[in-house]
C-alpha cells in the first residue's frame, strides 16, 4: 500500500460547539478547493456529498467556477444538481473524470473505504472509479482502525432474484467473523430498491474483516452479488473534519 501524508489545519481561533453536520458541510467546502473551471467532476451521494453540491452551485451562480460538468452517483444527486443548474453528464460521454467528491461510512489508515449506506454504492464505485482524483469528506466519527465489525453494516447489492440464497452464501462466508446478513428495508418496510433496481444486504460483522482485498474478491465471487461497499485503494485525498480543525490525507 502506499504511504499516506497527513496535513492538519486548526481552526484558528478555535471553534466550539460544532455539530456533525458543521463538521460535514466544513470537510466539503474545502473539498471544493480543489474545483476548477472546466473540470469534469464526479458528484457523489450522502447528506456530507450534498453540501459540496450546495457550494459547487453557489460558486457556478457567482461565476467564480464556469464550464462544469458533473456525473452523478445516484437519482437524488441528479435532482440536486439540476435544482442548482449545475450541467450534467454521464460515463459513457465522459469516461474519465478529473475530480470525484463524496463521502464515506468507514475510512480506515490506508484510505480504504466502506461506502453505500446511502445505498448509492455501484454507480459511486462506477464513477468514483473512472476518476483521476477522488476526494472524500468525512467528519471524524466516520474513521475507523479496521472496515466492518463496527457495529455498522458492510453494504452488498444484489439482484433481487433469490436474495436469500445470495444473502445466506455471503453470510456463510463471514461465518467466522460473527457475520448476520440481512436485507435493508425502506422506511414503509418493503425492500429498499436501489437506482439500479436491485436489493441491499447489510452484512453486520462481529469482527473485523481480515484482509479486505480477499474479502472483497470472495464477495465478488458469488453469483447474485453486483457490488460491495468497500472502496479498496480509491480514495486519493480524505478530508476529515473535527473538532479542532481540518486533517488532510493525501496517498
Ligand atoms: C451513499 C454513501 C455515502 O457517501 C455515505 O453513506 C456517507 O453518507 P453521509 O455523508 O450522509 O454520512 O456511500 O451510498
């Protein structure tokens, strides 16, 4: 794995009193630093990934950035970014990106990522993966020692058709690990269907994953799987801020 270079910035004075939500909106704002005109820009999902919209919107209505074009990572980005005008494109017109901005569930000290309880995972993963840079924005309580076996879920999207038998092989490859699989429902209790049209299993782990490349290329290995949350090696830069200041992770 390559090495990771930390940079810190304090608020200066210091600030109090900030909530999780302040501490999302200030990881996006600088984020968006890092926009220039004429970027093609991936725009991920998430209540941290909507302020950065928010911002790139702002910064487009002030004509201080020109000739954007951003990719969603899911339908309720898409309807944000046209709310806020913000052009709009795809992979296949533009199948690589300069800059990616979303944010994460878990990152660990190799910038190694679980994404998707949004439920947005594949195309994050899509365009995420197409881009020459990816910035994550986190606030602090999203970092972790290890992925899976915080008491969160580890995301796998799969097709619908038979999603118990997929869910039982991926809970029975975890089996030592303490792992429960279970289908994610919507807020009504019906299944949560994803834009792809497909179903979440939330894998909860009792213990750590172990090494994440073999577990995530067992999970890719069973039929019914379409894609997994963990974001292997993808991160270029995480932006995490708490409570004293900006940390800025560079690989
Ligand atoms: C959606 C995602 C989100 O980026 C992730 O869940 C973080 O969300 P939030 O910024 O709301 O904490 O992966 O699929």
């Amino acid at each position: 794995e390559k090495a990771v270079s930390v940079e810190a910035l304090s608020f200066s004075p210091p600030i109090v009193i900030l909530t999780q939500d302040d501490l999302k909106k200030i990881a996006a704002y600088k984020a968006v630093e890092f926009v220039e005109s004429g970027m093609v820009l991936g725009l991920g999902t998430g209540s941290t990934a909507k302020y950065a919209l928010d911002r790139i919107g702002e910064l487009l209505r002030q004509g201080k950035l020109t000739n954007i074009v951003g990719i969603p990572t899911s339908k309720k980005t898409q309807e944000q970014a046209l709310s806020l005008g913000i052009p709009l494109s795809d992979l296949d017109r533009h199948p690589t990106i300069d800059l990616a901005i979303d944010g994460a569930d878990e990152v660990d000290p190799h910038l190694n990522l679980v994404k998707g309880r949004g439920g947005s995972l594949l195309r994050e993963k899509m365009v995420e993966g197409a881009c020459k840079k990816f910035v994550c924005i986190v606030d602090e309580s999203k970092l972790v020692k290890h992925l899976g076996g915080n008491g969160l879920a580890l995301p796998v999207e799969v097709v619908p058709f038979c999603w118990k038998f997929t869910a039982n092989k991926l809970q029975n490859l975890f089996q030592r690990s303490g792992c429960v699989a279970k289908l994610r429902n919507d807020c009504e209790g019906n299944p949560f269907v994803t834009d792809n049209g497909n179903y979440i299993v939330d894998l909860y782990l009792k213990k750590e994953l172990g090494d994440s490349q073999i577990a995530s290329d067992a999970i890719l290995r069973v039929a019914g799987v379409v894609e997994h949350g963990m974001f292997l090696d993808m991160a270029t830069t995480v932006i995490v801020a708490g409570e004293r200041g900006i940390t800025i992770k560079n690989k």
